[in-house]
C-alpha cells in the first residue's frame, strides 16, 4: 500500500469553491497582501489560474483552490493520504485529478470554504509536497446545486513544480464552457 499515514475528514465547499493551505504559512505570506481596494489576492489569483487552466483545481504563491462543479457541498468526505514517491495512477476510479504543489511549512494542512465559511484543519509532516487532487460523484450543472462528490488529496515530499491536469472530467464544460 502506497500510503503510510491515512487521515479521513469531512469538508465543507461553498460558492464553488475550497481553500487548501497551510495555516501559518499563509497568514504570514499573504494576509498583509489582502487588497481592500479591490485588488487581486492570493485566493483570486488561485482561481482564476484554476479556471483559466481548465484544471479547475488552482495555485498561486503556496496556495490551492479546488473548484468544484457544484454550488455547494456542507458534508464533503476528504481522505488524505501520505506517502513517499508517486502515488499509483488510478485516475480509472476517478471523474478529474490534478497535481499542484503544496508547501506545508507548519504542517497545519487547512480546508476553508469559499466566502470564510467554516475551516477544517488537520496536522500532517511538515514539508513541501506535491498534491494530486482527486474528485468524483460530481453533479454537473450550473446555478445553485448541492454536491455530492467524494475528494482524496494524496501527498508526497517534492519540490515545487508545475501544477498539471491528469484527468479532466467532461461535465465542466457545462458549467464553464471554453473561452467563456
């Protein structure tokens, strides 16, 4: 078994959207950088970058965003799993993967969503990792729809590099059709 540490929690995603970052980390790096006049933040840089990639999984500057194709999701199962090399490839068992990379310096791994709604934090190793992202049981649609998709979130020590789509699932372009 590629895992050696296993953590099962449940999520909540709101406005379409889930904040992956580590705790410390970010209010050191990024709460100073917050715009009130509008600018564009860390959390909206994410976005937009998962959006326009069409991976609809985002990072900015030790940051990720997962954005699923539902409205909203208050009892989301997320499994963790950590483990050492590249996870086997089981996309098979999955409707979309992406990899990003993670730096989680205090290892306070947290999940928050959209709109500062409730966090969900859980401590792992600290150490920069690679994330590859997976989801599936998605609704596809647009306007105000409950999910009912499952995550995992597999990790393991890698440096920095560029996010990539392993897998994408089809029903996004219903939500956000290319070039919209």
């Amino acid at each position: 078994m590629w895992a050696e540490s296993v953590v099962e929690l449940t999520v909540v995603s709101d406005y379409g959207a889930l904040f992956v970052y580590d705790a410390d980390d970010f209010v050191s790096r990024h709460l100073d950088q917050l715009d009130p006049d509008g600018g564009e933040d860390v959390m909206t840089r994410a976005i937009d970058e998962g959006t326009e990639s069409r991976r609809f999984v985002g990072y900015a500057d030790g940051f990720a965003v997962i954005l699923p194709p539902s409205q909203y999701n208050f009892e989301a199962p997320l499994r963790i799993e950590i483990g050492v090399g590249f996870p086997p490839d089981d996309r098979a068992d999955w409707d979309h993967v992406a990899e990003v990379p993670l730096p989680l310096p205090s290892g306070r791994l947290v999940f928050e969503a959209s709109g500062g709604g409730p966090t969900t934090e859980t401590a792992v190793p600290a150490n920069t990792y690679r994330a590859r992202i997976s989801g599936r049981d998605f609704v596809a649609g647009i306007g105000e729809i409950e999910g009912h998709e499952t995550w995992r979130v597999q990790l393991w020590a890698a440096p920095e590099s560029t996010p990539t789509l392993v897998k994408y699932w089809p029903g996004y372009d219903v939500m956000a059709p290319a070039g919209s």
